[in-house]
C-alpha cells in the first residue's frame, strides 16, 4: 500500500480515536504516541469495519488473525496446514451461537504487511487459498503485532463512541522469531500490558515448530503465558485442533467477561 495514498482526515480521526481511548484508560501517553506516530495505510486499512448501522447485536467481539507467511513456513512445508486450520476457524464460527457477534479481520505477514480484509461478519471472511496464502520472505512480528493492535483500538473507539460495546481477541499464528521489524519487543509489550489493563483484550499467540522458545518470544511482547500454546507438529490435524481452540476461546470470550493482565487466559482448560 502507497503511502502517497493516505487521506489525512482518516489520520486525524484516527488519531482522534487513540487520543479518546487513551482518555479512557486504555492506552498510556507512551503507547498512544508510539502509535499515533507510525498511522501508515496498514494501519489506516485495518482499522475499517462494518458500519455501527450494520451491527444488529447489542455487543461484539473482534477476532484479529495474524498469519504468518514467512519463507520458514514454506519450506517447513506448514502452508496446507495453516489454511486448513484457517478455514476450519471460520467454518465453526460460521456455525456456531456467537456468529452475529463476531467480526473477523485477517492479516498476513512477511517483510510486507497485508491485510488482506478488516473487520467483517463471519459469512463475509475470507478462507486462505492457494490464491491467497502463499509464503515466502523474512518475518516482521513486532510490526505486524503493533499494527493490528493500533487498528484494533481505532476501530473498537469508533465502536464504543457509537453506542456497541466491543471486546477484542487478537491471535498471531507464527513458526518464527522477528526478522526485520523498526519496533522492539519492549515497545510491543508496553502497549499488550495497556490493552490487556483495560479488560478488554485478549492477546494470543500461537507457535509453531520446535525451532523457537515461543513462550520467550511472546512473553517478551507482553502475552501472558497462559495464552500461548505451541504446536510442535504441524499437521493438519494439528491445526486443526489448534484452530478449534481459537474458536472454543474466541465464543467463551463472547458470552462471557476478560480477566484482567495476567489471568486472561485463551489456551487454559
């Protein structure tokens, strides 16, 4: 996506949006600013949805997906796998009680970030392909991980100052450490630690493989440990079940309050 692009009254309200969030508890003056100063048209298309019109349920719940398409997936041979467990994901919510609550987002990562939608009902997401997942390149985990979260908050103020409650799960799927990312762990921990303040959030992280210490990596970008699960063998029924978690969690989350920091758990029983 261009930057030349941007429309600067979309920054400004976005920029309106963290500043009232920010007023509201959610984000400290160092998370708001570290955001509001990187508002680039990744940032900008995630932070689109569904209108508040369009929205019939009383609440909603926000699912962000952050996939993974780093050259490491490809040649690990792990990307039939991650779209079988991607449309498995979809696929239940699509049949489940919470469906008219939920509003899904996608983004996929490698040096570029995509998002290939915002934030859309059920019926309307997309289910990864061979058209549309495919990996290759380096892995951009903290930028990707700042990036959904300061869409996710434009987008749920946006929610809120239209009179629909919002909760927000967001979920990175990945094999690898960060390769390539301008944000450091610390900066992607100070704003976890603000949005899982709020009660909120919950914040996920999904690992894949045995080459990495993954509970290391996402402890250091602020995800409590009980929402880290590590998928050693990756095969499709692993994925699977991995998937089916995310959705188990995603409708208990729905139909129920967040514990605050580190008692938001997501893979606990």
């Amino acid at each position: 996506m261009s930057q030349s692009k941007i429309d600067p009254n979309t920054v400004l309200g976005l920029a309106n949006l963290f500043a009232n969030a920010s007023a509201g508890g959610t984000l400290s003056n160092q998370s708001r600013q570290m955001i509001t100063g990187n508002l680039g048209a990744v940032v900008i298309a995630g932070a689109a949805g569904k209108d508040t019109e369009d929205i019939l349920t009383s609440d909603v719940t926000l699912v962000t997906l952050l996939v993974d398409a780093s050259s490491s997936i490809h040649s690990r041979g792990l990307e039939d796998a991650i779209r079988v467990g991607q449309n498995t994901l979809v696929d239940a919510l699509a049949h489940s009680t919470a469906k008219e609550s939920v509003l899904m987002a996608l983004w996929t990562f490698n040096e570029d970030i995509r998002v290939v939608h915002s934030y859309v009902g059920v019926d309307d997401a997309t289910r990864l392909d061979k058209k549309t997942y495919n990996a290759a390149g380096s892995t951009r985990l903290y930028d990707t991980w700042c990036d959904a979260l300061a869409a996710n908050v434009a987008y749920a103020q946006k929610l809120r100052d239209g009179g629909t409650p919002c909760k927000s799960v967001v979920v990175v799927i990945t094999d690898g450490e960060d390769c390539g990312s301008k944000r450091r762990p610390t900066e992607c921990a100070a704003l976890s630690r603000d949005l899982l303040a709020s009660e909120q959030f919950i914040l996920a992280f999904v690992g894949v493989g045995t080459d990495v210490d993954f509970h290391a990596v996402a402890k250091s970008m602020g995800v409590p440990d009980g929402c880290v699960t590590v998928q050693a063998q990756a095969t499709p029924q692993g994925m699977r079940k991995v998937f089916g978690l995310v959705k188990q969690s995603t409708i208990r989350a729905s139909q129920g309050s967040i514990n605050p920091g580190p008692n938001t758990g997501f893979f606990s029983p």
